[in-house]
C-alpha cells in the first residue's frame, strides 16, 4: 500500500509553526526588552552612592531638629491656593519664605517645589501652578535648610486641611 501522496512545503506545515510559535515570540519579547531598556533612562539609581549615604545622615538630623523643634503645619488647600500655618514650641513659627517640595513616587519629571511666602503670624501662602492629583511625598523646609517636615499625602485635598508633622526620628 504505497501511495505517493504530495507533501506540502515546510512552511504549509501545521507542526513546523505550533513548534516555532514560542521561540519566535521570545526572540521578538527579547528585541522590544533591549529596545526599551537601551532608550529609557532609569531615574531611580544613582551613581554616587558614598555621597549620598553621607546626605542621608544629614537630612535626619534636619528631620530630629524639626521634632525638637514640635514643629507643626496645617496646610489647606483653596483651589490652587495653598495656606500654611506654622507653629512651633515657641509659638508661630516666623520665616521669610518656606519651601515645600512634592515628590511623585516614581516619575521624577512631575516633581513640583511651592514657595509659601510669609503673611506673618506663622501664616504663610502659596500657589500651585497646575492641578495635582495622586500619592505624592513632601518635604516642608525652611530657607537656611536647618529643619524639614517629610511625610506623605493623597492629593486633592480640595477644601480640607492636611496636618504636616515632625515624626520622632528614629534611634539607630
């Protein structure tokens, strides 16, 4: 029982391409992976590690300065106005200008800083220059950056007053 039946070419195959179909997709995956990983840029690592571990050190002194300090802000927000009332052990805290950086979590390029000028009393104001939204961290310092106030909020806070604080610091 010979029959000379006509093989069809390789690639009419249905067995070459269900064996192929994998590999061929790894081999594409790998290309777009080195594609992406040559062209974007990693923000979250950094090349001087001694100096920062040195500054690190630094802010938490900042932040134990900020704590024996019992420094304490109410921050509301008023559309895109900003109101700051800073207090501290010895009363209002008094300062020409504060400075409050909002960091994202993990995109660098939204970062914003606000400058809270002085309306006197402890009280100070500032403007955002666009809407924000998110989890984003702070950091409230003042202009000879000796103390800062580092924490994290949940932004709209449209019409509510959010409590910035000095945690203890950490003992190590």
């Amino acid at each position: 029982m010979s029959v000379n039946a006509p093989v069809a070419p390789w690639y009419r195959q249905p067995w070459f391409w269900f064996i192929a179909f994998f590999p061929l997709i790894t081999i594409v995956w790998g290309v777009v992976m080195i594609i992406i990983a040559a062209n974007v840029e990693d923000t979250m690592v950094t090349d001087d590690y001694s100096k920062k571990g040195l500054a690190i050190n630094m802010e938490l002194k900042k932040d134990e300065k900020a704590y024996t300090m019992g420094m304490v802000g109410a921050l509301t927000f008023e559309g895109r106005d900003l109101v700051l009332r800073l207090k501290s052990d010895q009363g209002p805290a008094d300062y020409q200008y504060l400075i409050l950086s909002l960091y994202h979590p993990t995109l660098a390029g939204r970062d914003r800083t606000i400058q809270f000028n002085s309306n006197g009393n402890g009280l100070y104001s500032g403007k955002l220059l666009k809407d924000i939204q998110g989890r984003w961290y702070y950091m409230l310092r003042d202009p000879a950056d000796d103390w800062q106030i580092k924490g994290e909020l949940q932004l709209p806070a449209e019409g509510s007053t959010l409590t910035l604080q000095a945690d203890k610091p950490i003992q190590g």
